[in-house]
C-alpha cells in the first residue's frame, strides 16, 4: 500500500516528466484538492489536481524552516 505524500505550500517538487521550457522543479504555492504550483524555470504557475499530481511526483524537497 502506498503512502500518501505530505505536500505542503513552500515544498520543492521535482517532476518525473519536465516542463516544456526544461526544468523539471516546481514550488508548492497552494495545496487543497487542487494543487497550485509555480515552474522555478520560466515563473509559469499551474493548477492540477492532487491525485495527477501525486502520481507524477518523483522527489519532494522540504521547504526550508525560517529561523526567528
């Protein structure tokens, strides 16, 4: 059984499949049923459904703690 990935806004995604400008990582800016993602490339902001997301996500990248 496979485990749900724990997406949250800030994560870095790296695809398995590139966007068509040829980079294949993408920040998380919204997470709901709908995921909202910006290519760290070109700047081109995407909408998609979690479950197509879950599917095509090769490696998830934490996002990075701000210090206080």
């Amino acid at each position: 059984m496979n485990t749900i990935p724990k997406i949250r806004p800030g994560d870095v995604l790296t695809m398995k499949k590139p966007h068509p400008c040829g980079n294949a990582s993408f920040e998380v800016m919204r997470v709901g049923s709908d995921v909202r993602i910006v290519c760290l490339g070109c700047g081109r902001d995407v909408t998609v459904p979690r479950i197509k997301l879950e599917k095509s996500i090769k490696k998830i990248a934490p996002r990075k703690e701000e210090e206080e």
